[in-house]
C-alpha cells in the first residue's frame, strides 16, 4: 500500500463545497468519495470560501448568508484549508473562477510543494474548475474534473464560457451520472476522457430501522401513511410542489403525515414560505419540520416512512434517493438530471415530468397504495456502496498523471 501511494496520484482536492462546522451538511458527497481516496492515495482538501466586504452586515438580515469555516482544520486526519476570495453576490460571476485562483495560488503553491502533490481534483464545473484550469496551468499540474449538476444550468448564464473551457482543459472528466456525460459533450469533451462514476451510499449510516420504533421516537400514528423528502429548503428542491400534492391526497389516505427533513443552504432559505403554504392549506401538523439532520440521524425519518420523495428541478446524482433506498423506501421524484441513472426501474420508484403537479399527486398516491419489495429496494442500494466507486475512479485520478514531459518538468520547477 505505502508503494502505491508513493507512485501514484498525490491529491490536492478544490472544492467550495466542503463539509465545515459552519455548514455541516454542505458537500458531503465530495468528503465522502475524497477522504475514501485518501485511504489509498495522500489527500490535501482546499476549499475557498467566497468574501466581500460588508459581508457581516447582509449577516444581520440573512443569519445563514455565507458562515465562515475556520481557515484551517484538520477533518478525519487530512488537512483543509480554506482561503479567502472575492465573490459579490450577483456581481461579476465571470471573474469567479479568476478570483478563486489567483486568492489560493498561494496556498495551493505551498501545499504542492510541501506535500509533493502531483494532482488537482477539482469538483463542479464553475466557479471551482475554471479556477482549476488556472490554477493547473500556474503550477504545471494535471486536472480531474467532476462535473456534479450545475454545469447544465450555468451553460445557460454568462459564466458559459469560462465553464466550457474548464472541461474542454480538464485531462480527465468524471461525470456524475450519464446525464452529466452528454453536457461534457456538448461543451466539446473528448468521449474518451470522460468516465462516469456515481456518488455512493454509506452503509454503516443508512440502514433500515424497525419503522413501529422509529415512528414513535418521531411521535407518529403506528398507522399513519408517511412520506419524507430530505434536501436544503431552497426553490430547486420542490418542498413547495410535494405539499401541493398533500389536500388530494389527505382525501384518500387520511392518516397521510409529511416529513420534512433540512435547513437553510447556499442558494436560500424557504423555511417561512413552507410553513405559510402548509397553513393556508389547512395541514395542521401533517406536515412535519424536522430541521436539518447530520447523515447519521437520517436513518430514523426515513426508517418511519412509507415512500421518498423530491420534486427536484434538477439533480446531477441525488446520493438521497440511494439513502432512502437503504432504508426500504421507493422514490417519488422527477424526470430531470441523473434521476433516471439512480430511480432505474420501476421496482425502485416513479420518475413523473417536472411541474406536472397532477402526476406527481398520482405517483405518490400509486406509491403509497402499492405493496413494494422493499428488500429488493434495499439490496440496490447496496450495490451501489461507495466501496465500488473507488477502484474506478483511482485508474481515472492516476491515469491523469500521463502528462507531457514538459508539463512534469513545469511542476519540477515550481517544487
């Protein structure tokens, strides 16, 4: 093992999105896959975190506005570092990525040489990977990129440009789901330097309770009708869409609870907006908001539920959809992103279109009607443990250290 980490790819993981005390659930799935990595490769995690002046201030109306994380820590045995770099909110997206790279060259510098790292793994295409082509070019350094689920939308926004160069530059591209595969494409990715590996499940967290016990740790009916959705209350998520569907429903299965597990995120907080659509609706308590819960408290909301659903706008790959599925629960969800990668047969769940609130209403009525294999539904979830990802993506990261012998003798300079 020590041989193998001698000689192959030596890790300095770039990411915004980085699990912090500040926000605990923010990137889990990035933590999750790299510090699996680091096993068997040496990892070094820098996640910048964006800054303006009078950030503070916007803090006094919006208390979850952009928290700030320690500038150093050490998570698991690997370091994280997280500097500093300009970002305006809504203001000059273009200059994000430059900002981003030129705020951690130095630390970056610093870590390659002290480290001897010989990678950049970057994750998501903007702002993270254009500051990643930078950054690779700076330093002489090869870059795994991972494209995740924005890059779709932001193909769409004025940060198109500097995202599609981030792809095209990337030695090697993972591709979350084979949704993702065909926006690399599109952006001019070469097929062959593209491999898709999906998120994966950890099987020690999510693993399926007694629901009589978990029910009346949650103070639900033993006999209730429960469905749960688990993501941040921001608009893309679709809470909103799910309780729409409640009234219908309530009419056909009276004891119909909702649980509502999450908090605030990057792009929002719909907490208040949630609670008001319940009410003018006249759910009473059957909509349930449990807050945000660390991946190891997931188990007992979705242990007490009958079905998962998320009326996403988009996902690249829902790592939830698999947590619910080790819990013994089919998914109610969209046909957008990778969901259809994840929810791949009908014994696993319903895929409905987006913003169709009637059928959405009947899935989840189908759903919750329907006597499912839910031993079936666990035995998925667990062939797609995270244990499998890693041997795939390990030929990925260090097949990206066959690089040109000038770009090697450019990294020699720097170190």
């Amino acid at each position: 093992m020590s041989a193998e980490r001698d000689h192959g790819a030596r890790l300095l993981v770039l990411s915004s999105l980085f699990p912090s005390a500040a926000q605990p659930n923010a990137g889990l799935f990035i933590r999750e896959r790299m510090f699996r990595v680091a096993r068997r490769r040496p990892v070094v995690v820098v996640a910048p975190q964006p800054w303006f002046p009078g950030q503070a201030l916007v803090r006094r109306f919006r208390p979850h506005f952009r928290p700030m994380a320690a500038r150093r820590e050490v998570m698991g045995g690997i370091e994280v570092h997280r500097p500093r770099f300009l970002c305006v909110p809504g203001v000059l997206k273009r200059s994000d990525g430059f900002l981003m790279a030129a705020s951690s060259f130095l630390t970056v510098r610093r870590l390659v040489r002290v480290h001897r790292l010989n990678l950049l793994d970057v994750h998501f295409g903007y702002p993270d990977g254009a500051a990643g082509r930078l950054l690779a070019r700076w330093l002489g350094l090869p870059m795994v990129l991972t494209l995740r689920g924005k890059e779709e939308r932001q193909a769409r926004t004025e940060v198109c440009g500097p995202l599609q160069r981030a792809v095209r530059a990337a030695d090697r591209l993972v591709t979350v789901s084979e949704a993702l595969r065909t926006v690399a494409l599109s952006f001019g990715a070469e097929p062959a330097r593209i491999t898709v590996i999906g998120n994966g499940i950890d099987l020690d967290k999510f693993e399926r309770q007694p629901r009589a016990a978990a029910r009346a740790q949650l103070g639900l009916p033993a006999d209730a009708r429960v469905l749960v959705s688990v993501g941040t209350l921001v608009e893309r998520k679709g809470f909103d869409r799910v309780i729409d569907c409640l009234p219908p429903l309530l009419a056909k299965f009276p004891t119909l609870y909702f649980l509502v597990v999450g908090g605030s995120g990057p792009e929002g907080d719909m907490a208040t907006r949630l609670r008001a659509q319940a009410a003018v609706l006249g759910l009473g308590d059957r909509v349930r908001f449990l807050g945000p819960m660390a991946p190891e408290q997931l188990k007992l909301p979705l242990s007490a539920a009958d079905v998962f659903v998320l009326a996403t706008s988009y996902e690249g790959w829902a790592n939830v959809f698999l947590e619910a599925m080790a819990c013994g629960l089919p998914v109610v969800s969209t046909e957008v992103g990778g969901n259809a990668q994840v929810v791949s047969s009908p014994a696993l769940g319903t895929l409905v279109p987006l913003g169709d609130g009637a059928a959405l209403t009947a899935a989840l009525g189908d759903a919750l009607a329907r006597d499912w294999d839910r031993e079936q539904i666990v035995e998925y979830a667990r062939a797609n443990a995270w244990e499998r990802r890693i041997p795939p993506l390990l030929e990925v990261l260090d097949g990206a250290l066959q690089r040109q012998p000038q770009a090697a003798a450019a990294a020699a300079v720097l170190r």
